[in-house]
C-alpha cells in the first residue's frame, strides 16, 4: 500500500527542521551536519532486516554494519577491496600468506588495537561462523598470528586469490563497537493516524577523520552529509523516489521489478547489479518425481531459461544451465553448459518421456500431470516467475504450484549473490553440513581435497569434478544469475553497480565535487 499524503508531508517537514534544530544547538559540529544536507536513500525491506544482529546477517544488515563497523578491509562502491583497520598488507609468493599492518588506533573501550586482539577478534568471528556457508568459504584459514608491533599474519591451507573480498564482509567486523566510519542515529517519526503504524530512519554520519584512521582536517565537514536511511515496502520505496525524497533506491530483486517505472519519461534511473550467484530451483528431497536424478533432469532439461525471463526485459542478463558461474576469474573451462549438443525440442522429448514412464509406474488408475510445488516468495515478480516457469514444465506434462507450506515444498527458489568470485563458494551452497536440502557427499569430498591441493591444475580439476558430481546428481534446477537493481537519481554519487550487487552508504554520504 503506498504511504498517505501526510506521511509524506511529515517526512519532508521532519527533514526541513532537523537542520534548524541543529542551528540552535551550541555548534554545527555537534549536529554532525554536512555542508550539503542530507542525502536519503529508500531501503526496500523492513526495520528488522536493517538492524539484524550478530553474524547471520541480512542483505540490509549488511549495509548498516558495513558503516557502522571495520574489518580488516571494506569493499567500496565498486566492490573492490580497500583498508579499514589494516593499512596496508602483502601476500607471499605462495598466496598462502597474507600479512596485514593495522593502522594506529584503539578500540571503544580505550584499549589498545593490538595485533593480539585483532587476532583473537578474528579468531572469534570464525568460531562463530562455523556452520554456516560463510564459514565454509573461510575453511581454508589454517592459522592467525600476531606478529611483532601491529601486524598480523593469515595462513592459509590452500591458495585463496580472493581472501580480501572475504575478510572484507560485514560479517568479519572484529567488533560490534562502533569501529566503522559512521555513526548511527535511530530516528522514530510518529504515526500520522489510522492504521499506518510509526516509521523509523536511520540517521548515519560520519566521524572525524582521526577517528577514521585519517590525518585531521579542520575542514572535513564540507567533504560529507548525514545520511537517511528509510526501511520500505517496495511500493513505497518507489514513491519516495519518484516524489523526490529519496536520491537512491536499494535492496531491488525480482519480485518487485515489475512495479519499476522504466519509460523514457522516468525521473530516475533503473541501474541492474552484473550480479554472479545463484538463481534457480533447488531440491529439497530425493521423492516423488524428483526421486531419482534422471527424473531431476527431467525438470532441468524441460526449461527454456531465456523465455522464462523475457518478461522482465532485464538487457545483458545471463541464462545458464551451470551449478558454477560461467566465465569466473581464472575458470579453466573445464565444464561447459549442459545439453549444448541438443535443441530445446530435443531435451523435451527427453524429458516428456521420463515423465511418462515415471506416471505409468504409478498405482492411480488416471494419473494425470505430474505435480512439483514450488517454495517461492510473494509479490508480482515471482507471481510472474511462477506463471513462467509453469508454462515452460507443462510442455512435459508437469504440474507447478505455488507452495502453501515451505517446509513442505518439492523445490524451493535460491536467489543468492555470490560472496566472492570463486566457484567453492557456488559449491558450499550445496555442501551437506548446511541441512539445506538435496546435496552430495561425494561432491563435498572432491572440495575438501580441493582444498589441500597445492597444484593448481589439481585444484581446479578437483573443483570441476565436484560441480560435475552436482550436476549429474541434479540437487540443482539453474535458471541463471540472480537479478539486483537499484534506483539512481542522476547526478548522485557513491553508487556504481557491481557484481556482488553490494552498495555501501559512506561513498553516498561524501559530497559530490
């Protein structure tokens, strides 16, 4: 439902005092205000998604304790690894080693940021970590070290090329203890009547570059702006934009692509993330007609992936009937698209024939269609994913229904961007420790030797025969890569799209020049 005239009204009149409040106070300085106001940016998800806790985090948590918090590394709007509490750091020759200086600093409660307790924080965080795919990515940290003076030493079991853009996570934050570069101020704004309940902004700001481990600059203010971060439903979100009280929209998926306004008469700009991951059907249980790994295939083999997306009209997206990103950095090429050597009427015939001999089996007198359920979200993108996809498996006498029971489901929708540009993290998704549905021990082996591998041309080989295992187990239905978009007013700076579909708020918040 979009939000009423006069919560709009009280939002614009709520913004245009705050400055003014701030002028009454002893200073500008304590106000934390920017020389250019405040710049906000509308949050597609709800109050709870932002301030999550902890370190399973959500899409949107991630983006508050990115601002808020410091690893040793922070990804910028590029997604491109930069420092944070370390300054500087280089890798062996080996890559099994990475050594990070930390910058002169202390923690929150006057403590020094030693080498021994950035050790221990990091220690900690894998502790916790353990159990989730996260950890699993970090499986390859053999040992932390403190070294002499403020440096630290990672050991690793195997080569990890992409170990910054892991530490670099929300999640590795070494404290909850304000050692990011921003502040946040929650803001509650007060209902404006019926049965609209009260909203809430997240107010970021900025500290003072020696806080941030930079030189002091008498003048650092006119650089930056506060910062409002406002949690919405979608259509909401979109009002904001349109309206002009919001410069930027994050947290767009699929589900709600279809209420993007994308004419040439829009005020705005659909900006689509080359986002890498996974979007596709995973399978719960091996039963039914998904019992069997040919039967699987089945239902793989029946879907023509670019018309199942062609009504979301998203340029450059990317089909695949791959478990693993195609065209990875350093990909060997190892494994290809699956059925490249058959037309799509081919794989369904294949297909409508397992199904038929799957139905003659069973004991009902008048089988009829097969029937999958499928666990999929709510709103009018997957409504319309939904329809596609049933579309596509009727071809093959099979019925597709929308699931009333999660846990009870068939197939369950994955749309997940990737942490990091490396197939194990593609293949950790699927590992058995997860209890997150049909996997394969086999395939957990080959990455579990992968890992001990020093030879590269072994690594990857191991690497290819785990996605081959998966693939020829089927405990994964791909579509293609997973679908993020933002709103971005022109002329706003701090955002740029990337692959990892990560935006974080400091850029956004520094004036543009």
């Amino acid at each position: 439902m979009l939000p009423s005239l006069a919560r709009f009204r009280h939002l614009t009149l709520h913004r245009l005092l705050r400055p003014l409040v701030c002028g009454l106070a002893l200073s500008l300085a304590g106000c934390g205000q920017g020389s250019d106001g405040e710049f906000t940016v509308a949050w597609i998800g709800s109050e709870e998604d932002l301030l999550t806790s902890g370190l399973r985090l959500s899409n949107g948590a991630q983006l508050v304790r990115a601002a808020t918090e410091s690893g040793l590394v922070a990804l910028d709007a590029r997604g491109e690894v930069v420092p944070a509490l370390a300054e500087r750091w280089i890798v062996t020759d080996d890559g099994l080693s990475f050594i990070f200086r930390l910058r002169e600093d202390e923690w929150a409660d006057g403590g020094e940021m030693s080498a021994e307790s950035v050790r221990d924080a990091l220690r900690r965080n894998l502790r916790a970590l353990r159990g989730t795919s996260l950890g699993l990515d970090l499986s390859p940290i053999d040992e932390i070290r403190a070294m002499t003076g403020r440096v630290v030493e990672i050991r690793l079991t195997t080569p990890v090329p992409e170990l910054l853009t892991l530490l670099a996570q929300p999640e590795l934050a070494l404290r909850e203890e304000g050692t990011g570069p921003m502040t946040l101020e929650r803001i509650e704004l007060p209902a404006s009547g019926g049965e609209e309940p009260p909203a809430e902004e997240l107010l970021f700001r900025f500290k003072p570059p020696v806080e941030r481990g930079f030189p002091d600059e008498p003048e650092w203010q006119e650089d930056v702006r506060d910062l409002v971060l406002v949690p919405a439903p979608a259509p909401r979100a979109l009002a904001l934009f349109d309206d002009g009280e919001a410069s930027i929209v994050l947290g767009g998926r699929i589900n709600h692509l279809p209420l993007v306004d994308i004419g040439p008469l829009s005020r705005g700009t659909l900006q689509i993330d080359p986002a890498i991951g996974l979007f596709g059907l995973r399978v719960r249980e091996a039963k039914g007609l998904l019992e069997e790994p040919v039967l699987r295939e089945a239902v793989a083999m029946a879907l023509d992936r670019p018309a199942v997306m062609a009504p979301f009209n998203v340029g450059g997206w990317a089909a695949s009937s791959r478990l693993v990103a195609p065209d990875l950095p350093g990909d060997p090429g190892l494994v290809g698209e699956r059925w490249a050597d058959q037309s799509l009427e081919e794989r369904r015939d294949t297909a409508s024939a397992r199904v038929r001999q799957y139905l003659a089996r069973q004991e009902s007198e008048a089988p009829g269609p097969a029937r999958l359920t499928l666990a999929i979200g709510e709103g009018p993108g997957l409504d319309l994913l939904l329809q596609g996809l049933a579309e596509q498996l009727a071809t093959v006498n099979i019925r597709l229904e929308r699931a009333d029971d999660p846990a009870k489901a068939d197939l369950v929708l994955v749309d997940r961007v990737a942490r990091f540009s490396d197939p194990r993290w593609f293949l950790n998704q699927f590992a058995c420790s997860l209890r997150q549905g049909l996997c394969s021990e086999q395939a957990d082996s080959f990455v579990a030797q992968s890992m001990n591998a020093l030879d590269p041309i072994v690594r990857a080989s191991l690497i290819a025969q785990a996605e081959l295992q998966l693939a020829r187990e089927n405990v994964y239905i791909p579509i293609g890569a997973p679908i993020r978009w933002s709103l971005v007013r022109s002329g706003s700076k701090g955002f740029s799209p990337n692959r990892y579909a990560f935006h974080p708020l400091p850029p956004m918040a520094e004036v543009p020049r």
